[in-house]
C-alpha cells in the first residue's frame, strides 16, 4: 500500500506541542504501556489527523470484504509511517487529550450506521499550506527530524502559566475593531498587539489574581515572558517560607511534625536527623472510582492459567466452569453483586477500595527524583521510592491506576496509596525529598517504614 501524503507540520507548532505535552502530562519521551511516547510520536500523529478534511480519525481502522479498508483509521496510519507497538494510537490519543490538543469525537460508519471512538484535532492545533514550507516528518527507513525552533515568549501564556498563546486573525473583541491577536490554549487570555508590544485585554477566568494586576498592561514580549516564568510574587514566596517553618510537637514530645495543606515543608524526624520534604500540587480528575477490578478484559481462563492464579484454577473449574471464556472483570463484578467472597481470592488486600484519579503538574521540582511519603493531618501514613521523577511516579503509577493493579500480581502499595488520597483529599498531601543516588533512595524509605512501623496490610 502506497504511503498517505502529509502537510508536515511547522516546526514551531511542533516545538509547542511537545512543551505542551510535557507540561500538562508527563515530560517527553516517557513510556506508558510499553508504547515510548516522542515528539516524533506526536508529530506523526498531529500531521495523521491534520491530513484529514474533518482534522478526525477512528482510533482503529475499520475493513470490509477482502480486508479492503472501509473507514481509515489512526492505527494504521502510525503504523505505516513505522509506529507498530499495540496500542499507540490509544495510548497517543489519550495523551493528546490531556494535553488540550485533541478531543474525543464520533466517526460514523455510513452502512451499518453505528458511530465509533475517534479522535478529533483542535482548530488551534491545525494548519495549512501557507503556514510554512518546512521539511516532512520522515517516514519510515528516514532519519530526518523536525527541527526545533528557539523559544518564543508564546510558548507559555503569562497568565495561567500552562497554556500557549495561538493567532487568531480578524476576530473581534468587545470594545475593539477586528484585528489580529493572541489567545491562550488553556485560560482565554487575550494579548492584542501595539506596535512591538503586547496588551492584555481580556481572560476568561476572572479569579485568576493575574486579572486586576495585569489587566490592560502593555508590555513588550520579554516582560510578558519574565511573568509567565516567575514562580510567583515575593510576597507570596514569603508566605509560604513562613508556614513551611512553623513546626510543632507530637503528644509524646519526641517527634516534629508540619501540619500538612498549609502550603509548606514537611519536617520528618529519621533517627538523628530531620529530612525536610516538600508538598506537590495536586489536581483532581474524577472521584469515586469503584469496581475498577471489573474493568480487566483478560478471560477467566487465560487469567487461571497465569502462574499467580494456578491455585485457583481448582474451583474455578469446579464450581465457575460456564464462566471461563468471559472477561475476568465481569465475572468477579458478578461474584460480587451476588455476595461470593470468592472473589476476594483474585484481589490484592487492596483491589476493592474506592479511587479516584489525580496528578501534578510538571516543573523544575518534579522533574527531580528521591523519596515521597503521603501525609494525613501531619501523620505519616505511606512511604515510597521515586527512581523515576517524581512526576512520572505521581501522574504513571499513584494517580492513574490500571484494573490491573487490583489483582494479586498488580500493585497494592500504589492502590492502598490512590484510596488513601480519595478517602484524605482535604486533609492529606503527597511530600517530596529530593535524592539523587539509588541507594540512597533506598536506605531513607528503609529508615522511615522502620522509624513510623507503616502498615501495609
């Protein structure tokens, strides 16, 4: 099959995409289900759905009769173009949604008239032929890449410090005649241009403390850029320098401790020494996740024939032998709606508690690594390693679980940790100290699962 032609993508709206997905998901490259995510990833993937006259792609191809293509899809096209891992259209879409590129959309099937998943891409991330004439995203058995561009001031709005600042040509805005200006991905933000300068004229979150400070201004493009950059106000800064030293002690007297979600440090007494750790911002995305073993499509038969559920296989074919050939989930979800505490028996001690999903954003601090500990009301309750950065641990393995996880080969450190978030969100906090060696990393979650006697049961 002759490869599909593509409007290569600018290599500055590259360039932002990749910044944008860094920021709002996870710092690229990184892996996730086994399928790498790059900016050659992203790139292929922008340039797939931008080629399409309704910038939209089914996630999975769609044949008919002799395996002829019916309805195109972005699977295939990855793959063409040398992306074969399963999957990498899911785990693409999915990361191009979080980062406010993509949207979900309906594909429908104009024979059977079914609409099916696929994936649409956002106006402010498309272009045209006019848009540059820079060199395609290679193909397969190429080595060229895109080029980068050096950093813009647009790159991150100095307002809400997450979006990009994008063109729109020829709209109007209130109280001002149809000129071109610049909006922002994520908060509204509008900067209309005078001269070689840039005014603030309008933001479509209003609690935003930017708004009354920064309304009107005029300023040139690298004072806007020292803005979006700057962490925060000195006053501010102090604020939070003043309650992160207010320490206090235990009813026994021996301990410290900083009362957690006052915005500061963690003092944490280990033996001799006090390691001081700090709090991650945390978002949440959806609360009250239950059953979520249920969602595990493996079949009860391949699931028993797995060398950590062979002890099962006895009852399972002695009492549950009409059930083997459908999705594990669905038949533990069964025994459960029914009372069976058997399937209990697939669970880690952990698999059956209410979760829900949370993140961090990405920055200087959590692209470090170290040692986390999860804080109730000041009390320790959990502690872990982050070999990997500690954004990467948060966002991959805390905050997002997988049904897999729940089982008796998942993870029940990393669900015992997501349901003590979902249970404490008001009164609990995840805390970071920063350690760069491994063994380091090591020895330190020895001392403290030593020091505070954690349970994991």
């Amino acid at each position: 099959m002759p490869h599909s032609h593509y409007l290569p993508i600018p290599p500055a709206l590259c360039t932002l995409a990749c910044e944008t997905v860094s920021r709002r998901v996870v710092r690229l490259p990184f892996v996730h289900k086994g399928v790498t995510v790059t900016c050659d990833l992203i790139a292929a993937g922008m340039e797939s759905l931008n080629a399409e006259a309704t910038r939209t792609l089914l996630l999975k191809h769609r044949t008919g009769t002799g395996s002829r293509i019916q309805i195109d899809g972005l699977d295939r096209l990855l793959q063409e173009r040398g992306f074969a891992e399963p999957d990498t259209a899911l785990i693409l879409s999915g990361v191009l949604k979080r980062a406010g590129i993509a949207e979900q959309a309906s594909v429908t099937d104009r024979q059977s008239r079914l609409f099916m998943r696929g994936i649409r891409l956002l106006s402010a991330w498309t272009w045209h032929i006019a848009s540059g004439t820079q060199k395609p995203f290679p193909l397969p058995g190429t080595t060229a890449s895109v080029p980068a561009e050096p950093r813009s001031w647009k790159n991150l709005c100095p307002v809400c410090r997450t979006g990009m600042l994008n063109p729109v040509t020829g709209q109007r805005l209130f109280g001002i005649p149809a000129t071109d200006f610049l909006a922002c991905t994520h908060c509204g933000a509008k900067f209309v241009p005078d001269n070689k300068n840039f005014r603030l004229v309008s933001i479509a979150v209003k609690k935003d403390p930017l708004w009354g400070r920064y309304l009107n201004a005029t300023m040139r493009p690298d004072a806007w850029e020292a803005i979006a950059l700057d962490s925060g106000s000195p006053e501010k800064k102090q604020r939070v320098h003043t309650r992160g030293d207010h320490l206090q002690k235990t009813a026994s007297g021996t301990k410290e401790k900083n009362i957690p979600g006052a915005g500061g440090r963690l003092a944490v007494p280990v033996g001799t020494r006090t390691l001081y750790f700090t709090p991650l911002s945390l978002h949440y995305q959806r609360r009250g996740i239950h059953d979520l073993f249920s969602r595990n499509t493996t079949t009860l038969k391949e699931m028993i024939g797995l060398p950590g559920y062979r002890h099962l296989a006895g009852v399972v074919l002695g009492h549950y032998v009409h059930y083997v050939h459908i999705p594990v989930g669905l038949f533990l979800l069964e025994l459960k709606t029914r009372r069976d505490g058997f399937y209990r028996e697939f669970l880690n001690n952990h698999g059956d508690e209410t979760y829900c999903a949370f993140r961090t954003d990405s920055g200087a601090l959590t692209a470090q690594r170290g040692v986390f500990v999860v804080a109730v009301n000041g009390e320790i309750r959990a502690t872990g390693p982050c070999f990997d950065s500690f954004c990467q641990t948060v966002n991959d393995k805390l905050g997002w679980l997988l049904p897999e996880a729940c089982y008796l080969t998942g993870d029940p450190d990393h669900c015992r940790i997501n349901a003590l978030m979902c249970s404490h969100r008001k009164d609990g906090g995840i805390f970071v100290h920063m350690v760069d060696d491994d063994a380091e990393i090591d020895r330190i979650v020895m001392e403290l699962n030593a020091e505070y006697r954690m349970s994991k049961d």
